[in-house]
C-alpha cells in the first residue's frame, strides 16, 4: 500500500466533513477523511459536542490534519438511539442544519471547498447548494442496497405496502419471483432475495428517509461509496448510467492507515488485559472473531443460543461484548478456549495470524475491514442494510456461510446450527471452507490492490481531489 508521505498532495484546500451521528457512519467518514488529510487537505471534522467526547475517548480520535468542531447536542443521544431509530432520523433531518449553518459561517481559516457528508445528511446538500459550495455525500452502505432502493417504485407492491398484499403464507412462491434482479434490474446481484428488503422496508418513516437520501443526489456534484468497485463492479456502472456526477467507489475504506500506529486504546478499560499476546498464543487461523456490532443487540435468547453454541463448538473465540458479559460468562464457564472483552482494535485483531473467522452482524464497515485482512464470515445479519451485506457475503462473494438461513420460524438461530457452522468455517479440511478461505484471500489481495498507488480507489481519490484542490 502507498504510504501517506508517497500520496500526491494538493494545497490550500479546505473540506469539512460531515457525519451521520452513528458509531458506523462516523467511523466510516473519519477513515475517509484520513485519506484526505494524508493527500494534503486541511479537514474540519464536524460532531455534536457528545460525539467529541465519544471521540476522544476512542481509537477514532482525529489524526493529523483532521481537526474537530462542534455543534450543539441537538438530537437525541447516541446512548439509547436504538430504541426510536425512526425519531432518531426525524432529528438529524430537521434539527442539525441550522446550528452547522452557524457554524461555517463562524469557521476560521480558508472557506471550503467541498463538503464531504454522510449520505443520511442530506440536507447538507442544499446547504451547500446555497453556498455555491460542492458536496460529495458518501455512502457508508453497499451499492447494491442504495441500488435496491434507487428502483424502489419497480418492487411489487405487496413488498412495498407493509405486506398487505402479500402471498398467503401457503401459498407456493415461484423462488425466482423472490430475486430482486427480477424487478428491479439485470445489473442487480442475483444473489439478493426481496426477503432481504424486510423488514426494513415495511418502516415507512425510515424508507421516507432512505429516499430522501437518494433523491438528494441529484443536486451532489459526487457520489461516494465505502465499497470498492471490484465487489460491485456491475451495480456502480450501473448507477454510474443514471447520474450525471461521477460514482466514485473509495473503499474498502477501513482504518488501514492506522495498521503500523502500535498505540493502543481500551476506551479507558485497563482490565481486559493484553489481548495480542493471548492472540500470540494461538495457532495460525484458529480464533474465531465475535462481534455483533454496537447499535442493535440481538434478543436475550439468542445471545443464549450463540454463547452455548460457541461453547459445544470448542472452537476458540474472541468476543467483544459491551453488555451482558457476566450473563454470557456465567453460562459458558472457564472454557479455557476464549476471552471476552468489551472492546478492541478491531482492524488490526482481524489481520492477526491466528484469526481464522468473523462472526459478525454484516454492518458494512465490519464487512469491508473482513475482506481487507481476507477473514471468511460467519454471517449473522441483525438490521437495516445487513440482511443485503450477509447475502453477497455468503453467495455472490463466496466468503462466508449466512446464518440467517438457518432461523428457525421464530428467527432464531439454534446453538446446534451455531456450532455446526462455527466448525465448519474454521474447520482446514471441507472443501467449503476451504474454498471459502481461499475466496477471502483473493478478496484480500484484491482490496489491497484498489487502494495501493494506481489501484481503482486510490485513482478515484486523486480524481475527487483534483475536482477542487490545486497540487502543489
């Protein structure tokens, strides 16, 4: 990969950085932002005054040329969101704009000359519009669920209509009625079910905001995605066809510019211990990676399910749980195979030797650091976007195995399915896996590929900043 002193540098330019106030979405734009600063941009990075605390206590502290700004604490709290996410988005729509308004026009140093925003801010948009100011909205989700819903008005209707019109559930469905690619487009992944669109799609509050989102790109002089355009290749064309301002796919854009900093944070924990040492301890691709993300927790029951399977498993395992540890603790024991901690660098423990596997919930960000560092998944997709992420993950990347398959009529996944499929995964003799393995490590080398010099992500960032900077 390039290094940051080798990356083309530009001067006198100016771009401020607007998040969706989500660990996610945040994340995903400071390692955008990295990139910028690493070619020259000066970047105000701007956060509720919560989030700057939440920041500065974590390892998405800004880097070098990133500096923060606040706005007040205008939304509901990050601790909590989860339980009226749709309320949650009503507030960002309506009562971010005005105080960041106020805030660049008290902003010192050179005006912008972009604004680099959260696709799910889309008023920034017309903010910038107002200023003569371009936008560039990135997209921290994959391409083919943005695809999905720029074609939402092709969906049948009993999709679209809460399920009014849905077949009866004796009814025999023909299974290819059930692909998305044939309603809405032939560049869609064949892999994507209409099943994977719900339940979010029967939310109408949050779809009302999902096609805010598009339609607001239109007026956005850039579209950007976290993806690369190896993984989807066929659907960044695609929408490449209908928008008049350039796609530009920049990922994986995951922390690997942080890979060498060996300063590591605990989020103010001291207790966990040195986990890289007991990684140390492992043998080559025996861990298998637990995390389910840090919006929304799966049931009690299935939690259960997941802690007992891993257990009958014997596989080894490193779990981050941020709550309901001493529940999970108390029902697995002192295996002697496993260490629970309530945080990590994840980026770098996914590229550690002995980690073989990734039991995650398909959030993006965790999809596409996954790739990066070429560990097959254990795909168990809880929300939003996720049930998408977890199909191309199992069937059109070929990376992983998709535990949603394997719900019961309830939609929990059954501890016997848990170990069978932990096994599996990290098992060095079936064929599958090792097929799987083999496919992640070509996605690896792959990703490497795209953002090292002359790669397809590195060549769209040098073309995002010559659009307004000037190279020394």
């Amino acid at each position: 990969m390039a290094a940051a002193g080798d990356e083309p540098r530009v001067r006198g330019c100016h771009i401020v950085a607007v998040p969706f106030p989500g660990r996610g979405h945040v994340n995903a734009m400071m390692n955008l932002c990295r990139l910028l600063a690493a070619r020259g941009a000066a970047v105000t990075f701007v956060v509720t005054e919560e989030w700057l605390g939440l920041l500065r206590s974590s390892s998405s502290a800004a880097a070098a040329g990133v500096r923060l700004r606040t706005i007040p604490n205008v939304i509901p709290s990050e601790h909590g969101r989860a339980a009226d996410h749709s309320g949650f988005l009503d507030a960002v729509a309506t009562e971010m704009e005005a105080p960041f308004e106020r805030l660049l026009d008290g902003l010192e140093g050179p005006p912008p000359a972009a604004l680099v925003a959260d696709a799910y801010v889309s008023w920034v948009v017309a903010v910038g519009n107002r200023r003569g100011v371009p936008v560039w909205p990135l997209f921290p989700m994959a391409a083919s669920f943005f695809f999905a819903y720029y074609h939402y008005d092709r969906l049948p209707a009993w999709l679209t209509d809460a399920g009014e019109h849905a077949p009866d559930s004796g009814e025999a469905v023909d299974n290819s009625e059930q692909q998305l690619v044939r309603h809405i487009s032939s560049q869609a992944s064949s892999s994507i079910r209409l099943s994977d669109l719900e339940p979010l799609i029967h939310n109408k509050r949050t779809v009302k905001h999902i096609l805010s989102v598009i339609s607001s790109i239109r007026n956005a002089q850039c579209l950007l995605f976290t993806t690369m355009y190896e993984l989807e290749a066929s659907v960044i064309d695609s929408l490449q066809s209908v928008y008049s301002c350039p796609v530009y796919p920049i990922g994986p854009c995951v922390p690997y510019m942080t890979l060498e900093d060996h300063r590591t944070m605990s989020n103010g924990d001291t207790s966990q211990g040195d986990y890289f040492t007991w990684l140390d301890s492992q043998p080559v691709n025996s861990v298998l990676y637990v995390s389910l993300g840090s919006f929304v927790s799966v049931s009690a029951s299935q939690l259960d399910e997941i802690a007992l399977g891993l257990e009958a498993s014997e596989v080894r395992f490193l779990w981050i749980l941020r709550e309901q540890s001493t529940r999970v603790r108390e029902l697995i024991g002192d295996t002697g195979k496993g260490m629970i901690l309530p945080w990590c660098e994840q980026l770098k423990v996914l590229c550690h030797s002995s980690v073989g596997g990734f039991l995650t919930h398909c959030g993006m960000n965790s999809t596409l650091e996954a790739i990066f560092a070429g560990v097959p998944m254990l795909a168990l997709p809880l929300f939003f976007d996720q049930p998408i992420d977890g199909r191309l993950i199992a069937e059109e990347w070929k990376i992983g195995l998709n535990l949603r398959d394997w719900a019961n009529k309830d939609g929990l996944i059954g501890r016997e399915d848990i170990a069978r499929a932990a096994k599996r995964l990290m098992s060095s003799d079936e064929a599958d896996a090792k097929a799987v393995r083999s496919g992640a490590l070509e996605w690896k080398v792959a990703s490497r590929r795209a953002v090292d010099k002359g790669g397809s992500s590195y060549r769209n960032l040098s073309s995002l900043m010559e659009m307004v900077c000037t190279s020394e």
